[in-house]
C-alpha cells in the first residue's frame, strides 16, 4: 500500500526579505520610508528631551523651571494634594487615601475567579465600598464628617465609577430581562425607558438630576446633589449595559432554555444557572467596554459642579505662579486615566482570551 504523500508548508520568506518588499521595494518607497523614520525619530526625541532629558522634577520655586526648555515636573510636587485630593481637608488627607486604595483593592480582587459568584462579588463590593464611603464621609468611630461637597480629586473620581457601577449593573441586567419578557406592557415600557434614555446625552441627565431634579421632587426626597448625579448616571449605564446583555442573550439557543424546563428548573434558576453566564461571556467586549467609557465619563460631572480629578487638576495649577505649567498637569492626569483605563481593557482582553470569546 502508498501511504499519502505529506505536504509541508512552504519555508517562511526571512524577515529581512519581507521588510525589504514592504518598505524599501522602490526608490519612492525607500525614500518615503525614510523621511517617516525621520520624522518619528525627531518626535519620539522631542517628547523624551522634554519628558526626561531636559525636565525640572523638584525645585524650590517656579522660577526654577524658567531656566530649562524641559518640562516642570515641580509643579505635581508642589501642588499633587489637590489634584488627589481636592477640597478634602488637609489634615484628613490619609482617610481619602486609605479609601482610594480600599476601593483599588476591591476592584483589583474581584478579577479573581475566586469571588465569581452573585455572593461573594456582591459582599466584596458592599463591603469595599462600604469601607469608602465611611473613610471619606465619617460620622462613625471617631471620624469626623465631611460633606460630599468638599470632596474631590481622584478619590470623587473613583466614588463616582465605583457608585455607578455598583448601583448601575444590577440595574442593567434586570432592564434586559425585562426587555424580553413575554408579558408586552413591561417589555414595552422597559424598552420605551432604555431608548428614550439612550436618545440623550449623558450631560442632559446630569444636569437634569442636578439641577431640575430639585424643583420636581419634595424636599425630603431631594437627597444630596451627588447622590442623584450618581444616580442619573447610573440609570444612563445600566441602559446602556443592558442593551449589551440583552444581545448576549438573544445570541443563546432556544433549546437551551427549553432543556432547563424539561429538567424543572424555575424562571430564576433558569436566568441564573444557563442564561446570564453565557450571555456576559458572549457580550464580554460590550461590556468591558461600557466600563471603560465609564471611567472616562466621569470626567463631565464638573460641568455640574462637582472638583473631581479634572477639575482639581485645573485648579492645581490656575492659581499662583504654576500657571504656564498646565500641560504638565495634564499629562499627569492623562497618565491617571491611562492606568486605569489600560489595565481595564487588558484584564478584559485576558477574560476574552480565557473564555475564548469569538472563538468556535
């Protein structure tokens, strides 16, 4: 008997080759080629010579800075309190502190598998951002109160996206079991909410729960301003994210339903056991993405009053000599967002690659 011939794939082409053909395989493309490795290198230089090379990172003064082409780091020395802290009171800086990493820490433990249940993720956020808002309002074991209006800086930032999503996701995912249910008035009246809310941007209803809300509702129903900012964003995530939790359940099998019922599972442990966990793995993207855009989004609360991180960055340096140095702040605070918005959209790439989403 033959055996079958064996077919090997053909030798890669060196990489040299392949740079050649692509960058260097005519004298237009090779000159091209160099006048764009010109222009890079000259940039790249540019940013690390002022970065780095050439930067001022602690002086005793501003004049200091005036003597170098370089960025002024001095300026985050000096004036890095309001920027993480805001308004907050000097002498209670550590308690804002201590929150922020409580709330990190939070975050960064519910990445572990461990907790990947309704209970213990509900727990760990309850209990973290529990212990965040205590540290920063006080009133109990000896804290003093402060008010959310002296709140501010990175600490407002955080409380902001940790409160929006803690209220928001339930939200969300209650919205979309809504919006498919069987009964027409409540999938109707839900969708009617998710559209119209979606139709609006997000500073409308921020300004609306802010601003208009007060002159709408009793006085005992009003609550604090950031409370219904929080609560007006929230309503605006959960929209958003129940729209991408609903496609992932439109994207499970009927039979999939159908076997639960033939196995005498009821409504919620159906929901429970076989339909929100495929349809979060098959939404994952949408929804890591919403977060993200979250964290971004709470950057426009300032329009409505409130000193987050932006808006201390902007009074870090719009007082005293550190004027001329805004852009060092604000690639400071550029760096803030970055942190957190990349580590975010990795650890969701690293859950996609992990479940094997859009894979077969």
């Amino acid at each position: 008997m033959h055996s079958a011939p064996s077919y090997s794939a053909p030798p890669r082409e060196p990489l040299s080759n392949r740079l050649k053909s692509l960058f260097f395989n005519s004298p237009l493309d090779a000159l091209v080629t160099l006048v764009c490795l010109f222009v890079f290198s000259y940039l790249i230089y540019s940013i690390v010579d002022w970065a780095f090379l050439s930067s001022v990172w602690r002086a005793e003064d501003e004049a200091t800075c005036r003597e170098t082409d370089g960025a002024c780091w001095s300026v985050i020395d000096a004036r890095h309190r309001i920027i993480f802290f805001g308004l907050f009171p000097y002498e209670e800086h550590w308690r804002s502190t201590v929150a922020c990493v409580v709330m990190i820490l939070t975050m960064i433990a519910s990445c572990v598998s461990w907790f990947w249940t309704t209970v213990r993720l509900g727990v760990l956020w309850i209990a973290g951002f529990g212990l965040f808002y205590i540290l920063m309002h006080g009133g109990i074991f000896g804290l003093s109160v402060i008010t959310p209006e002296r709140w501010g800086g990175l600490a407002l930032t955080i409380f902001i996206f940790a409160a929006v999503s803690i209220i928001g996701m339930p939200l969300s995912v209650l919205l979309a079991l809504g919006r498919r249910s069987k009964l027409p008035v409540i999938a109707r009246l839900i969708g009617l909410l998710i559209d119209f809310v979606r139709s609006l941007p997000l500073l409308t209803i921020l300004f609306t729960a802010a601003v208009i809300t007060p002159f709408l509702l009793p006085g005992w129903l009003l609550g604090d301003k950031l409370y219904r900012v929080i609560a007006g964003f929230a309503l605006f995530f959960a929209c958003y994210q129940a729209e991408n939790i609903r496609a992932g359940l439109q994207s499970i099998p009927s039979g999939q339903d159908e076997a639960g019922l033939t196995l005498g599972l009821n409504y919620w442990q159906r929901v429970s056991r076989i339909q929100l966990p495929q349809a979060f793995r098959n939404s994952l993207p949408a929804i890591v993405n919403q977060f993200v855009i979250t964290f971004k989004e709470t950057s426009i609360v300032t329009i409505v009053g409130f000193f987050e991180i932006l808006a201390s960055g902007a009074a870090a340096y719009g007082t005293g000599v550190w004027t001329v140095h805004y852009i060092e702040v604000y690639v400071f605070i550029g760096l803030i967002y970055f942190i957190f918005v990349f580590s975010l959209s990795r650890y969701g790439a690293h859950l996609e690659k992990k479940l094997r989403v859009g894979h077969a």
